[in-house]
C-alpha cells in the first residue's frame, strides 16, 4: 500500500504542462525562423530572404521576440529541478553532458556547416566549412549554467524545508515575487545596455539573461503549489498587462522602448504562458509524448530544411503568405521524415539529437 501510494505520488507530480510548453516554444521558434526569410534584414543575421517581403509579418514576429528565448531558459531551468530528484552531482552532470553537450558539438560541427553552405551557395559566395554554434547556443549556456548552478539547486532541493527554501516559496506564493524577479533583470539590461534588447545570441546580454531565466525556473518549481496557484488566479492580469504594454510598444515607443518596460512586457508573457498552460495543459496524452521526443530533434535539424526549401520556393512567382506556408510546411514534413525515419529508429544516432536509447 506504502509502496503504491509512492508511485501514484511521483506519477501526479509530473507536470505536463512544463513538457507542452517547451514543445510550443521550440515550435514558436521554428515559425520565428521561417518568417526572418520574408524580412529584408535576415540576410544580415546568416538567413536565405525571399525578394518578396511581408513587412506586415514583423508584428506578430516583435511580439514574440522579447519572450521566445527567455521562455526556452525558464523551462530548461524548471527541467533541472526534477532531473535532481534521483540523480548524484555526478549523475546529473552525465545526464546533462550527453542531452546537452553532445548534441551542442554534434550539431556545431555536423550540422550547421551544411546550412551554412546553403546559404553559401545561394548568395555565391566562397563556401567553406564553418562549424559554429549558430542556432544551438543556447545549449551552450544551459550546460553552463547546470554547472555553475547546480551546488545551489542541490542545496536547495536537499533543505526544501530549510529558510532559503521557505523564503523563496514565501516571495514567489504572491505578485510581489514577479516584480522581484523582472527588477533583478532590470538591472541585468540596465548593467550590460543591449541593443537591440532582443539580440540574445552569442552576447553577453544573452548568457545573463538566461542565466536569470535558468535560476527562476528553479525556483518557481520549487515554490510549489502557492506560486502556481497564485499565477493562475492572476492569469488574466498578466495577460492584459503583456497586451498594454505591447499596443504601448508598438504605437509609441516603436524602436526606442525603454528596457523596464520591455522587460516587464517579456515577463507578463512568459507568466500568462505558465499560468494558462498550468490551468489547461497539465495532462498526459500521446501527442505529447511524441512532440515531446521530436521536439529536441526537429529543431536541431530544422535550419537545414527551412534553407532547402528556401533555396526552392523563394524563386517561385507565387504570393507571398503562400510561399510562408510552403517553406513552413516543407521545413515541419522534412525534419519529421527524417526523426520518424532515421533518429528515432536508429539506436547509435538517437544520442546525438539528444535522446536516451532504447
């Protein structure tokens, strides 16, 4: 009976929800992607663009952009905590080592070189090999951030009841905490004075902000129940205010916002993500578990794809929204082939795009 009630204890303590958003980060990630190739500036970040624009397009795409990748550092952070729950320092650090640092180097040096040459050729420039980081450096970070981090995580897992702990829980079961969290990146920006705000990768603002990000994760977990339950009664609050303070960005400050309200823009966002995703999302299912799977694999392949069919579909005369539906869809149906055929059934490959064998 002890044993049972154990089992359904640690059943009911997974949160679905968490698994859903990372599975819709990752996807909003792929979208924000293909839509650079209809901005006349994506050229300039390493992107194959359409000569067709879709400046309207931009819109959509600014809303997402001071959250997106904060998002992805939040779950990552969250994902820690109950990768603590049976694992040593040195198991967490193996496990994190080969999810994370081996697909890192993987995709650096077998990977991004054939998008890179992609995009090479379609300019007819000199091609090279040129391993990089390019769209995986963000796993980078996280493998450093488990690093530098973990003594405290552990810590704080171990002394869940300990006055840190309490403390924590204590902040984050009210509103209060938010703005205790979204002040400590305030000073972040206010410190380092990135521009544009949203410039993360490979800059210095990147790797603190996520930082930041990575440790709040933590602790919002942590805190149980009363910061869950506190997002969730305010749900609706937060939304409103990431709506305001988005109309207000756009309509007024345009480029020239000021980092307090972009930084309180991105967290209303990213809270109004948790608390919705908390309130309908915490529940198994088998759309789930595969996304869940696919997700890490598909996005480490996906900039191959989405240069493919650029390379493709750019030239054709066709209206713009339907060329934005084509390179979307031929980017998804591709790295799906290939994880459904190749990466999930082949056991040496599975490694590699950060799956366990089987």
């Amino acid at each position: 009976m002890i044993i049972t009630k154990r089992i359904k204890a640690m059943s009911s303590a997974r949160r679905y929800d968490i698994d859903w958003i990372r599975v819709i980060a990752i996807g909003l990630l792929l979208v924000y992607h293909v839509a650079i190739g209809f901005q006349a500036w994506g050229v300039m970040i390493g992107f194959i663009t359409s000569d067709k624009t879709w400046d309207s397009l931009w819109v959509p795409m600014t809303m997402l952009n001071v959250w997106r990748i904060p998002l992805l550092f939040f779950v990552s952070g969250m994902g820690v905590y109950y990768a603590l729950r049976n694992r040593s320092w040195k198991e967490l650090m193996a496990e994190r080592a080969g999810r994370i640092l081996l697909p890192f180097f993987f995709g650096a040096i077998a990977i991004v070189p054939i998008h890179v040459y992609l995009w090479q050729r379609y300019y007819h420039l000199n091609t090279a090999y040129t391993p990089n980081p390019a769209h995986l450096w963000f796993l980078g970070n996280i493998f450093v951030y488990v690093v530098v981090l973990s003594p405290l995580f552990f810590y704080l897992k171990r002394n869940e009841n300990g006055p840190l702990a309490r403390a924590i829980k204590w902040v984050m079961s009210n509103p209060l905490g938010i703005l205790l969290v979204m002040a400590a990146f305030i000073v972040e920006a206010w410190i380092l004075d990135p521009r544009p705000y949203e410039m993360y990768a490979m800059t210095w603002h990147g790797f603190f902000l996520g930082l930041l990000a990575f440790l709040a994760g933590f602790c919002f977990v942590l805190s149980g129940d009363g910061f869950w339950e506190m997002i969730k009664k305010w749900r609706w609050l937060f939304l409103l205010t990431a709506a305001i303070l988005f109309t207000l960005r756009l309509v007024h400050f345009k480029l020239n916002t000021p980092f307090y309200l972009l930084v309180a823009e991105s967290h209303c966002w990213i809270i109004s993500v948790f608390a919705f995703g908390y309130t309908y999302l915490n529940r198994p299912g088998k759309a789930l578990r595969y996304l869940s799977e696919a997700a890490y694999p598909v996005y480490i392949l996906h900039m191959i794809f989405l240069y493919t069919a650029s390379w493709l579909i750019f030239p054709l005369d066709v209206a713009v929204p339907l060329q934005f539906i084509m390179v979307l869809l031929f980017t998804g149906v591709g790295c799906f082939a290939v994880y459904e055929l190749v990466i999930r059934r082949v056991n040496v490959i599975r490694p590699l795009f950060g799956l366990k064998r089987k």
